[in-house]
C-alpha cells in the first residue's frame, strides 16, 4: 500500500472544472493523501470469439488521449499496469460484453486504467458493472476505429460510503456510431467525466444518462463533447430525481463545436425531478460555436417537482399516493433505462430506485 506522492497542482474548489465538488468529500483522490493498494479489481470473464481482454505494463500500453484532470494525471503515473480489452475487426458480439469489479472495500483506494479498443466495422456492448465499497479512481479510454458501432454502459450501484471519480473519453472515427449509457444509484460522492472527441466526419455520438441521489448523496456528471471535424453528430440526455435532505447533483453539459466542423448536428438535454425539500439540482448547459454552417445546435435544462396533474390522475383511479410517486418516478426513468436493452438489469435498477425512494418518503 502507498500514498501519492506527486506535485500536481491540487485543486481548491475555485476552479471551474471543481467549482461545485465537494473535495473534501474525495477521499484524496484529488490532492494525493490516499492510500492506494494495487487492486487490479475489474475482470472478464467470458470467452466470445473476436473479443479479447489482457492486462499490459504502464510502459506497454499507448496511451490514447491527452490528460486533462487532476486525478487522471495521478492515474497514469502511478497505476502499474493498463487494462485493454479489444475487440477484432469485423466481428459482431451479440451478447453483452461484462466487466465486473471485485469488492475494494473503503479502507484504501484503487487507481484503475482501462483502453476499450472497438477495431474497424466491429460491433459490441459493454457493461461495467460496479457494486458493493470502493473507493475508485478511474480513466477509461475508447478508442472506436471506422464503420464500428459500440454501446457502452456503466452501472454505478455503490454501497454507501463509496466514492468514485472517474474519466471515460471515447475517440470516435469515420461513419463510427458510439453510445454511453450511464446509470448512478449509489455511493456517497461520485463525480464521472463522460466525454467525446470526434477526428473524422460521419461519427455518431449519443451520451444518456440516469442518477438518483438521496439523503446526503452527491453525483456530478460533466459532459464534454468535441466537435472538431465535419458532419458528426451528437446527443445528449440526462434525467435525474433526488430525495432526501442535501442530496445534491450536479450536470454539466459543455459541447464545443469548431470552426472547422461544418455540417454539425448536436443537442443536449438535462431534467431533475426534485421530489422532497432539502434537495438542490444544478444544471449547466453550454455551447460554444466557432462556424455558423451547421445542421443545428441546441440545449435544454429543466428542473421541477412532482407533476400534480400526473399523481391526481393516478390517484383518482384508486392508486395509493406512494405506488402513483414510483409510477411517475419510473415512466420519467424508463426513456433512458429502456435503452440499456437487457431485462434483468433494468428491473435491478427499477427495483433499487423504488428502495430509494421509498426510504425517502419515510
């Protein structure tokens, strides 16, 4: 077990990027106290033909994207080997691909470097499941060649006390398609970096997203998509509910769309359900736009409680008050859920958002 040693500049919470983090909530990851254990938790443990998983040394393993965070500088520095899992030209995986982590627990934390490599006209799905207690620091590359088409899915079901900061960038090429899904029910902090950055035109990018945070729970999800080429198009959709006395959540939806990159089609959308007092969503959409030859460019951000008119007409057909709550939390949820496309893994994470709430109506 060690302790990060290094001289990075530590964040104080002034900057924009740490403006809303609560860091002393981050268990040192961001300013080098923690002690870290050489874990190496996530496994694969399938056997698909086309799709391979090995571990390389630091020195071995390219590295994909530039740093440009705190805490993903520490990763690269210190984690001793690089996770990649590749999967080959050509081939089309019908099943899920999982990826799952071993329990970490909370007392030291782990510095997890993972490549995904999706080679050329290659088709998958990815799930990451993470559980149990942990304390995670994370940085995820994707590297996604032309014509292939990835679904890329994460699952933070975190026992409380768990922290997790994590960066998943995907480069995405030529007439490449590329989908995020991340869910976020659990943990006490986590604070995930989901971003995209697009070097050839017809690439194709859709980041959706779902949290729900309780009673004291803090989740900040900071997009950033990278429009630099031409005719790529992107899309982002975040919908989160919060319950429980400072639960608090943070959105951040930052598209940039370049000079050069003509033929752009991009929109984002975040919406919060506030569902008792006590509860803050912050929610920041942003563009930037370098060109006015664009197909579109468009945000949207909403944030509000209960719709009264939605629980009277359940209520008027005799449903009690707390099942018409968890079947309007559940139609607002089911959008993005629905997307995720395995049954079993949707009903676990209904089911959980149904305990949470109930709890919180308590």
């Amino acid at each position: 077990m060690s302790t990060l040693t290094t001289n990075y500049l530590t964040p104080t919470g002034r900057e924009e990027a740490w403006r809303f983090t609560p860091l002393k909530r981050l268990g040192g990851l961001h300013d080098g106290s923690a002690k870290i254990e050489d874990r190496n938790s996530l496994s694969y443990s399938g056997s698909s033909a086309g799709v391979s998983f090995d571990r390389l040394s630091r020195a071995l393993a390219p590295t994909l994207t530039e740093i440009d965070d705190v805490i993903v500088s520490r990763i690269r520095d210190h984690a001793s080997d690089v996770a990649v899992l590749t999967i080959k030209a050509e081939s089309e995986i019908a099943e899920p691909i999982y990826l799952n982590r071993i329990k970490g627990g909370l007392a030291s934390a782990e510095l997890s470097r993972v490549q995904i490599r999706i080679e050329s006209h290659a088709k998958a799905t990815i799930i990451i499941e993470n559980n149990g207690g942990a304390v995670l620091a994370e940085d995820i590359e994707i590297s996604v060649a032309p014509g292939a088409s990835l679904t890329f899915i994460t699952l933070q079901e975190w026992d409380a006390g768990s922290i997790h900061a994590a960066r998943h960038h995907a480069i995405v090429d030529r007439d490449a398609t590329f989908k995020s899904i991340v869910v976020t029910v659990g943990g006490s902090l986590v604070r995930m970096l989901p971003t995209v950055d697009f070097i050839a035109p017809g690439a194709s990018a859709e980041l959706l997203g779902v949290y729900f945070a309780t009673s004291g729970q803090f989740f900040e999800h900071r997009m950033f998509v990278d429009h630099k080429v031409p005719n790529a198009k992107s899309r982002v959709n975040y919908k989160g509910a919060l319950a429980g006395d400072q639960a608090h959540t943070v959105w951040i939806g930052d598209v940039f769309i370049r000079a050069a990159a003509e033929g752009t089609d991009t929109y984002e959308l975040n919406r919060n359900l506030l569902l008792t007092d006590g509860a803050r969503a912050d929610s920041v959409p942003n563009l930037e736009i370098e060109t006015g030859e664009i197909v579109g460019a468009g945000h949207a951000s909403t944030t509000g409680r209960f719709d009264d008119e939605q629980l009277f007409y359940l209520m008027s057909r005799g449903i009690e008050l707390e099942d018409a709550r968890r079947l309007v939390v559940r139609g607002f949820f089911n959008e993005i859920v629905s997307e995720i496309g395995v049954e079993t893994i949707q009903e676990r994470l209904m089911n959980r958002i149904d305990d949470e709430l109930a709890k919180a109506g308590k």
